[in-house]
C-alpha cells in the first residue's frame, strides 16, 4: 500500500476506511482487520494505526469490542455526510 508524503499516515488510512464505506465496500456490522494485521499489511508502524482506529472511533465510524475485534459502526446519516463532504472536497 503506498501512502501520501504530503498528508499524516494515519489521516490517509481514515480516509480509505470512509472511501470503502462510501463505496459500500465495508458496511455496518462488517468486522475490519485488527490493529496488529492492518500495520503489517502496510508495512507501517503499529501505533500509526492505532491513532487511525482510536480517530475513527471517535467519529463513530467504529466500535471495538473487547476481544472480538473493531467492526464497521456507521450510520446510515453519518454515512450520508461523509458521502457529502467527500464530494465537497474533490
């Protein structure tokens, strides 16, 4: 996976998670891969993506559950606004 030097690590792994939700990729429920296995997928620093996850709970696109991993937690308005803001941005 090859990233961005002009924009932070962990802001570009947010965006491609709310890409495939807007694509319809990953939607609620579906289960994403653990912290652990994203960074070595990407050949990046564990806490990169920890940062990434921890942003994307915070904006309730996620939810971790202790033990069973982080799963996609997006609502369909949520969804919608991100769909407007990303057209907003192109």
């Amino acid at each position: 996976m090859g990233f961005d030097a002009a924009q932070p690590i962990y802001r570009q792994i947010i965006d491609d998670f709310r890409k495939k939700m807007i694509r319809g990729e990953l939607t609620a429920g579906d289960k994403i891969p653990s912290q652990r296995e994203y960074a070595e997928y990407a050949c990046i620093n564990p806490n990169t993506v920890q940062r990434a996850y921890r942003e994307m709970e915070a904006m309730k696109m996620v939810e971790t559950l202790r033990g069973q991993g982080t799963y996609v937690a997006i609502t369909p308005d949520k969804l919608e606004l991100m769909r407007k803001e990303m057209a907003r941005s192109v």
